[in-house]
C-alpha cells in the first residue's frame, strides 16, 4: 500500500500540472520579480550540528533570488508571499524556499496571506534534518517596512533601496535564532526571466530531506518541471 506522503505527492503533482496547462511557466507563483544580492552568515546561539547554520562568514556571497504571490490574485487581494534563494557557495549550489506563513506554533506549518512581503514571516514550512534533529529555517524583513505587493511595483521600489532580511533557523516547536543577513535588489534586466528552483534537489548544505518531506513535496516538483520542459 503506498505511504500517505506518497499519495499526497502524486495528487500535488496532477493538480500542479493542471494548474501548468494554463498558467505557463509557473503553475503557482506565476507572478514574480528576479532580484540579487548577498547573503552573510552571522553564526547561530542554536546549535544544529551543521555549519552552514552554526558558523559565519567573513565575506558575504552573491545569491540570486525569486519573490512572488503564490495565487497570482490581482492587487489589493493579499496573497502568500513566496521567496526562493539560490546561493552558490563552496559545497555547490544551494536553493532555499520560503513561503508567508505563521510564527508560532503550531501556524509554522500553514500558509497565511499578506498584502505586503514587509509584514510577511517566511518560513520554510518543510523540516531540513541536522545531525541534533529536525530545524525549519524562516525570513523576517528588518526593512523597508512598506513593501508594495505587486511585483511590478516591488521590483521599482527594490531598484533604489534594498530589501534587508534576517534569516532564521527553529526547532519544530522552539524559539527563532537569528543566523544570516539577506540584501536583495531589483537589477537591470528582464522583471520575471525563467527560474527554476528546488530545495528538495539542492538543499542547504549539511542538511538532508526526509523521505516523508520528499515524497509528499518531489512529486510535484517534478511533474511540473517535466511539463514546462516540453513547451
């Protein structure tokens, strides 16, 4: 009998696909903004056993980003708000997926709507494993407090000023600690070019999926990639 995650996976990889037949390239977070910047490592008072968590940088390295509304609802409809970190680093290359979701628990787990990604907690959702257990990693923006929503006007705004984010790393029921700044902005160029991102094939260094997570998220990642190939 198959395991429940994989029965979860295959029908998110159906309705993905459907959702990919009439809304190409990106089924969800069809609307978004390309954004750079760096990432620097600030050392973790939580310790996970993994160093990408635990250490700190001397020297930030250049990350390229994605920031979107998962339901592409028209503005001023809030949506969840979506934001995928690729980082090429000496262990490779390492995407990081994070949508708006609750701070506390047990809402760490769900997805929640925002107007604006300022005001948005963006969390992992999925647990990585460390070698001390199970930690969901999460962004707080500490500013500009007045993002707008669309991502026409986000890209406009994060062309002069830019984003500044705190990473965070948490046990499944714990406290938030602080490990990493993010410094995103809008660069000259195309707004929304094709990115593909997945943190379940590229995760952060140190860390590993577990197999539930996998077969309930894998599915449909792949499915939908398969499908956006062919066009």
């Amino acid at each position: 009998m198959p395991h429940v995650s994989t029965v979860i996976g295959h029908a998110l990889g159906a309705g993905f696909a459907v959702l990919a037949s009439v809304r190409r390239p990106h089924p969800i977070h069809p609307h978004g903004v390309q954004l750079r910047g760096s990432l620097r490592r600030t050392g973790c008072a939580l310790r996970t056993g993994v160093p990408w968590f635990d250490g700190a940088d001397a020297v930030p390295v250049r990350v390229l980003a994605r920031a979107s509304r998962s339901a592409g609802l028209p503005a001023p409809l809030p949506d969840v708000i979506g934001l995928a970190v690729q980082v090429d680093g000496d262990d490779g290359r390492a995407d990081l997926e994070l949508a708006s979701t609750g701070r506390g628990w047990p809402s760490r787990f769900w997805l929640l709507l925002h107007r604006s990604p300022s005001r948005a907690h963006l969390g992992s959702l999925f647990p990585y494993r460390t070698p001390t257990g199970p930690v969901l990693v999460a962004a707080r923006t500490r500013a500009p407090a007045d993002l707008p929503m669309t991502p026409e006007a986000l890209g406009e705004r994060l062309e002069s000023e830019p984003w500044r984010l705190t990473l965070l790393v948490a046990r499944p029921r714990g406290a938030w600690h602080p490990f990493a700044e993010l410094e995103l902005m809008r660069e000259p160029g195309p707004l929304d070019p094709l990115l593909r991102f997945d943190a379940g094939r590229h995760p952060l260094p140190g860390t590993e999926q577990y197999d539930w997570a996998r077969r309930a998220r894998q599915p449909s990642y792949d499915r939908v990639q398969r499908d956006a190939a062919r066009r």
